[in-house]
C-alpha cells in the first residue's frame, strides 16, 4: 500500500481550436504550470491524443469539419481517463449538458473567458483528476490487498490443517511402537518350534492383547479425528491394574537391565479409562527406560491419600535435562532421543487431566526423574 507511484512531474493540457488567436492566448495562459500539445482542428487534435500521454483536454466547440464536443466523445475511446473542458458560446451549451450529464465532459467554458478564471478551473480540474486517479489507485490497492489476504488465509486454514494432521499421525506413530514390537517379538517366538504348549498359548494371547488395544486405538483416533475424546470407564482394582502393566513391562526392562520396583498395596477399586491411563503410566516408564540405557531402576510407588490415589515414578538415570525442565509436558518437546516425537509426556498429561488428575515432574535431589500423580477416586463412576 505504501509505495504510491510520484504525481507526474507537470501535466499536459491538450488545446483545440480552429482559430490561431485563441490557441496562442490558451498558451499564454497556461505555458508556464503545464505541459502543452496545440490542434488546429478535431482529427489532428485526436492525432495527438493518439501519441501523446494528455491529462486534459480544452477545445473550442464550434470547429469547421468536427466539432469539439464530436472530438471529445471520440477521445474517449482513445483515453477515457483525460479531464474534457469545451470552450463554447452560450447558444450552444444545450447540445453540451447532456455529454456533461453523461459523465462524458467534465465542464463547459462560456465564451468569452478570462484567463485568470480559466485558470481556476483548470486546477481545479486537476484537483479533481488527482483524487479521482488516486482513487483508482487506491481501490486497485485495496483490491490486490483482499486478494493477497483472501490467499494467505487461504494457505493459513490449509497449514493448519495440514498440521493438525501431522500431529495426529505422530500421536498415532507413537502410540503404536509399543504394541507393535510386542506383537513382533510375540509372533518371531510363536514361530519356533520346540515351543512348549503353555508358551505357545503366553504368547499368542500376548499377540491377541495387543492387537485388541489397537483396535482400540484406531476407535480413539476416529474418536479425535471427530473432535471427540470420550472416556470409557469402568471400575477395576488399581493395584491388579499396576500388576498388569509391571507385567507388560518386564520383558522389556530386563532386556534394557532396569530393574523394576513395585511398592504399592491394596489401593482398591478405582472408576476410569483403563487403556487410556495404562497408556500414560507406560509412556512414562518407557521414558525412564530411554533415560537410563545403562540399565538403572525405576520405582513405582502408589498409595491412597484422603480421596486420591497417588502415583509415583522414581529412576535412577540423570533426570530431565535442565533445557526442557519447564515445558516437558509440552508437545514435541524432546531432548536427547535419536527417535523421540515429544509426545509421551504430553499425552500422559491429557489422559490424567481427562481423569481430573494431576501430573508433575521434575528431579530429584540425588538427581533421577520423579513423576507425581495424582488422581481422583471420587464420584466420577
Ligand atoms: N525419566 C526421564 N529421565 C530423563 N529425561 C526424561 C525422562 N522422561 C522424559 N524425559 C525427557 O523428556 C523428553 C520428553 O519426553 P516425551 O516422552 O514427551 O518425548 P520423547 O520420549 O522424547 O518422545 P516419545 O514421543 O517417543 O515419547 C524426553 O525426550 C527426555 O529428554
Ligand atoms: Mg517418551
């Protein structure tokens, strides 16, 4: 919008009129404020148009051959946008209002004129061409601005898009590394021979499991997809609930050499999404894993308190990197991972605060990560 293109240095005024007298009193007049271009009749002041950039346009009316107002209504096919005065005697001026009225000639000069007035008129006139010409400019701006914004938002609603698409296929990726690698290592195992029957049976339901929960998956990611996050719940006993995923968890950590301690007693029955919460206990585990690929030792403590059940996660790898301290339950937050999308921590937190849970995290002062959370047994059957 900014850059206006600079006025014309001095405009050009075209004058038209059969008679040498008049032509040279229009130069006297207007020579020193304008540029002048001089016709001695309608077709050769049409010539000039023709050839010439002319910002207005004062001719005689009454001219052997063409007239003048025959001369500007033919200009205008040449230059509609060029300001038309007409120079005529008071008996013709009905023949020129309906061009005036037409829009097709600005105004008329009654015969005869005194320079100084005509001087006026013609500033003014240019006054007039200026603020209209700007206003073309102006909308012709205006226009371009719409276009330009109507297509950036355009690209905007299409980004987003596009991004809340990639966020979900990473939630979708990422949720579906754990089940997947059960499944294939339940599977290589199956294949062996020598298998015991009641191994066999371990790990073809191990398979059966997995495959379940992703069934269960791809409901919830419809579910989201639909913008909807519905809970299911129902009642389970928590400490059979932890046992389950301790379970879950073995083969992996002692593959990994961390060592798992389970410290919780009988907390009782407990109301909510159980895949759903065994998926933010399990994202976190496997990040205390990830923390400590030496091997090390994750706790997991759960007690009740008042009317919450409490849920702590303590390792014994380095603790969360002093960078991300403050924003790990933010999404795509990740440090320190060859493959991580960040979205382990951030998905546990949605799932607990679903729950009217809590989480937080930070170090300990001998130096591992702690997770605390905190959930709600209340009424929310
Ligand atoms: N127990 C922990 N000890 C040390 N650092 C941790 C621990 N848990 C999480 N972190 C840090 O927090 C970051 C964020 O964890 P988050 O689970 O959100 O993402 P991620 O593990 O990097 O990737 P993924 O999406 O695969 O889980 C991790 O990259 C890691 O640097
Ligand atoms: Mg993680």
């Amino acid at each position: 919008m900014s850059d206006k293109s600079p006025p014309p240095t001095r405009y050009r005024i075209l004058a038209v009129d059969d008679e040498r007298a008049n032509l040279n009193l229009l130069r006297r007049t207007f020579h020193r404020d304008y540029d002048l271009g001089l016709a001695e009749n309608g077709p050769s002041g049409l010539e000039y148009l023709k050839q010439h950039r002319v910002d207005m346009i004062i001719t005689d009316q009454r001219m052997p051959g063409m007239t003048g107002l025959q001369m500007l209504v033919e200009s205008l096919n040449i230059n509609p946008q060029v300001v038309r005065l007409i120079l005529t005697a008071y008996a013709d001026v009905k023949d020129i209002i309906d061009s005036i009225n037409q829009g097709q000639i600005y105004r008329y000069i009654l015969k005869p004129w005194s320079p100084d007035e005509l001087r006026v008129t013609v500033a003014k006139a240019f006054e007039h061409y200026r603020l209209e010409q700007e206003n073309v400019q102006l909308i012709a701006q205006l226009r371009a601005s719409l276009d330009e914004l109507q297509l950036a938002q355009q690209e905007l609603v299409l980004r987003e898009r596009l991004s809340t698409i990639g966020r979900l296929a990473s939630t979708i990726i990422h949720d579906l590394k754990l089940p997947m690698t059960n499944i294939r290592a339940g599977a290589a195992l199956l294949a062996s021979e020598r298998l015991a029957p009641q191994r066999r049976k371990e790990f073809s339901d191990i398979i059966l499991r997995e495959v379940d929960r992703l069934t269960l998956m791809t409901r919830e990611i419809l579910e989201f997809s639909r913008g909807e996050t519905n809970l299911v719940f129902e009642k389970f006993l928590f400490e059979d609930f932890l046992e389950d995923i301790a379970k879950d968890l073995q083969r992996d950590f002692d593959q990994a050499k961390v060592s798992l301690v389970k410290d919780w007693s009988k907390v009782g029955e407990f109301s909510g999404d159980k895949n759903r919460l065994r998926r933010a206990i399990l994202n976190l585990a496997m990040n205390a894993r990830d923390a400590m690929p030496e091997g090390g030792t994750l706790k997991i403590v759960c007690g009740k308190e008042n009317a919450n059940l409490i849920i702590r996660l303590d390792d014994s790898g380095p603790g969360f990197p002093q960078e991300i301290l403050v924003k790990m339950f933010e999404p795509f937050v990740t440090a320190g991972k060859h493959n991580g999308t960040g979205l382990g921590m951030s998905i546990a937190k949605k799932i607990i605060e679903a729950h009217q849970g809590a989480i937080r995290a930070g170090n300990k002062p001998d130096g591992g990560a702690r997770v605390d959370i905190t959930l709600p047994v209340g009424t929310n059957a």
